[in-house]
C-alpha cells in the first residue's frame, strides 16, 4: 500500500461510517486507530531507511586531553 493510499483511507475512515449494510450485505472498515498505528509503524520504517543504520548512530567518545 503506497504512503498516499494509506493517508486517503485514514482521511476516507474518519469521514464515513464505520459499518454499512445494504440489501443484506455489510461492509466494516478496520478501525482508525488501527490505521493510524500502521501509519505511524510506515513512517518509523522509512526513517530507519533512511538513516542507514536502522536508527541506531555510533560515536567515539574521546576525553579531553587525549589524541
């Protein structure tokens, strides 16, 4: 699911109903927190992505004084 499908169907899940039934059948949309966590869990990832190093950064402490 591409980042701007997930984004319209967050959008189209706060607007409508969260259940519809019609000449018998019905319909249920997953619930908007539920959309929201997996929004959030894809932004988490491309930001791991691009740090390179799966968000983790490695330093050299060196004290002062010393070469």
């Amino acid at each position: 699911m591409a980042e701007e499908d997930l984004e319209q169907t967050i959008i189209d899940a706060a607007q409508g109903p969260a259940k519809v039934t019609v000449d018998g059948q019905t319909v249920e949309q997953p619930p908007l927190g539920d959309l929201i966590k997996a929004d959030k869990h894809l932004a988490n990832k491309r930001a791991a992505k691009r740090s390179g190093l799966g968000g983790l950064k490695f330093v050299k402490i060196v004290p002062p004084g010393t070469a």
